[in-house]
C-alpha cells in the first residue's frame, strides 16, 4: 500500500485546512503518528523480512521449482520490495511527516511502493487462474503451463506493473506544506486529480482482481466437492481421506482470500470515503491507521501462509533441527484452524 499522510494527497488549501485542523483538535493523534504507528509497523515489516526472505531463499535453492513456486517466489519478492521501503516512510512519519531523503529518493520509494500493489494483485490472480486451470481444466492451456512461461508472465506483469505506476512516478514528489513542513507527497492540485487516482488505484488493484480470484476458487471448490461425491457413490474408496483433502482445500481457500480482502479492503474503503468527507472525525483517523496496519501485516503474515499451505515446502526449507521446526509449524496450522 502507499500510506502517505491524508493531507498529501491533496495540496489545495481546503484539502489541507481541514486535514491539519482536525488533526489539531486530535491532539493525541500525534503520539500515533510519531511513537505507536511507527513501531508497530517496524516490528511487522522485520517479521515480513525474515519471512520473505527465508521463502526466497529456499525456492532459489531448490533443484526442482515448480510452477506454483514461481508465484511464490514472485510474491515474496513484491512484499520484500513493498517492505524495504517501509523504514523511509517510517521515519517521516517519526519526524511527523517531515522527509529528509531527497526528491529523488522519495519519488523511486514511493513509485516502487506502488508498483508492488500492481503486482501483488496481478501476480495473486495469475496464479488463482493457474491453479483453476492446473485442477479443473488440466488438459486446457497446457502448453503454457510451463516453467519457462510461468516466469515470463511473471516478468510481463512486473512490466505491466511498472507502467501502470507511472502516475506515480510522475506526481510523487517532495511538497513543502502551510506549516513548513517538507513531506514526500503526490502532488494532486485539484480534487478532480484525487478522485480519479483513487478510483484509478482502487479499481486496478482491488475491485477487478478480486473477483476474478474469488470466482478461481468457488470454480476450484464446486469442482473438488463435486468429484468428492460422485467418488462417494461410487465407493471408489474411503471417502474419509478425501473429506480430510476437500476441508484443508477450503480451508487454504478460506485464508487466502480472507488475508487478501482483510489487508486491501479496508485501505481503499477509507480512502474512497475520505472523497465524501468534509471534516474527517476522530473515527476516521483511527480507521485510517488501522487500516494501514493491516495493508503492512499482509506482508508480514503472506510467507508464513505459504509456508503451511505447500505441501512440500516443509521439506525444502533449511535444515533446522527437524523436531523444533515441526513442532513450531504445528502450532501455527492449529491456531490459524482456530482462527479461520
């Protein structure tokens, strides 16, 4: 997500008199701003780093990379970008709101920042239609269900990506503000520029992705129950086993889609209705930052669904001593059951 503070969207004056006078009447929210919203978000983004990286490096040093784990690495990849951006805006948000890195810096962090929502939304539908299409259609499309093609789609959608942040590279830049305050903003001069980067952003990233990924896996479910049953009937075998296989699958599906809507939903939300909002009140604001919480904590939590969710990723994980590491994966699938 690209969390820029409410007032940068937006460098017209009333935009920015009713931001900074409401933040003045919440005098409390800049203790948020500058101590608790920092660090939590630096503890989350450390958890993502270790997480990532550790999905990275064991799907590079796999002999045998399957197609899934193509996908993978790529979306661990977008989140490890997304997160080694993370510590500059952590820090303006510490020196409440003041950027000290340079025009430059501020537009490539804040372009690339963008770039990873793009992506982590291409690359999640493109592998929701490859699983639909690996499962239920497996002789459809074969031919181009191959590793070689698998990473060139990738790199054709980090290429879409890229342009698609092209707005951003363009008006993203270091704004001086009323208070004199220099911060690394999107420099929108007129409503009508945030309104349609906002329907742009939100649309592109969230509203037609997710129902293409959501339709992937009903497909993907009503054709597993279905196969399910009529096995059933036919007493093809102890229909005990596959129950078990048919409950996990929903339950993937389950954490999948629900990380995906929990951690993108909220941002874009609060960030349509802040296009209706003449005075954002105290709720707004406490909105906002939680949901920029939870756009950080998808990054955090996605390489240890990975981890839990690939039915052969336990194995080529380093060689940590085995029984430890069990024991641990363990008791993340039963509190994650018991959560979901």
């Amino acid at each position: 997500m690209n969390p820029l503070p409410l007032s940068s969207w937006n460098t017209s004056g009333d935009f920015l008199n009713k931001s900074w006078d409401t933040e003045f009447a919440y005098p409390n929210l800049n203790v948020v701003d500058t101590v608790i919203l920092p660090s939590l978000i630096g503890i989350i983004c450390s958890t993502g780093l270790i997480g990532n990286i550790l999905i990275v490096d064991t799907i590079i040093r796999s002999r045998k990379k399957t197609i899934p784990d193509i996908y993978i690495c790529n979306l661990a990849v977008a989140d490890l970008v997304h997160i080694t951006g993370m510590p500059f805006l952590i820090h303006q948000w510490a020196r409440g709101g003041e950027w000290v890195f340079g025009g430059a810096l501020c537009t490539v962090i804040t372009s690339l920042d963008t770039c990873n929502q793009f992506a982590c939304s291409a690359i999640m539908t493109a592998m929701s239609v490859d699983r639909y299409l690996a499962l239920v259609q497996p002789f459809r499309l074969r031919s181009w269900r191959t590793r070689y093609k698998t990473i060139c789609i990738n790199m054709g959608l980090w290429a879409a990506s890229l342009i698609l942040a092209l707005p951003v590279w363009l008006y993203s830049k270091v704004i001086k503000f009323k208070d004199g305050v220099e911060s690394c903003a999107f420099d929108l001069t007129s409503p009508d520029d945030v309104l349609w980067y906002t329907l742009y952003l939100t649309i592109t990233t969230f509203f037609v992705p997710l129902p293409l990924i959501l339709v992937c896996y009903i497909l993907i479910l009503c054709y597993t129950w279905e196969m399910y049953q009529q096995n059933k009937d036919a007493g093809c075998y102890n229909p005990s086993l596959p129950r078990q296989r048919v409950m996990k699958l929903t339950t993937m599906v389950l954490v999948l889609v629900t990380v995906f809507i929990l951690s993108a939903a909220p941002y874009h939300v609060i960030q349509l209705v802040n296009l209706h909002m003449e005075h954002p009140t105290l709720a707004f604001y406490v909105g906002y930052y939680l949901a920029i919480c939870l756009s950080y904590t998808s990054s955090s939590i996605n390489p240890f669904l990975y981890i839990l969710m690939s039915g052969n990723f336990r194995k080529r994980l380093p060689q940590f001593p085995r029984k430890v590491t069990d024991k641990k994966i363990t008791n993340m699938e039963n509190t994650l059951k018991s959560n979901f």
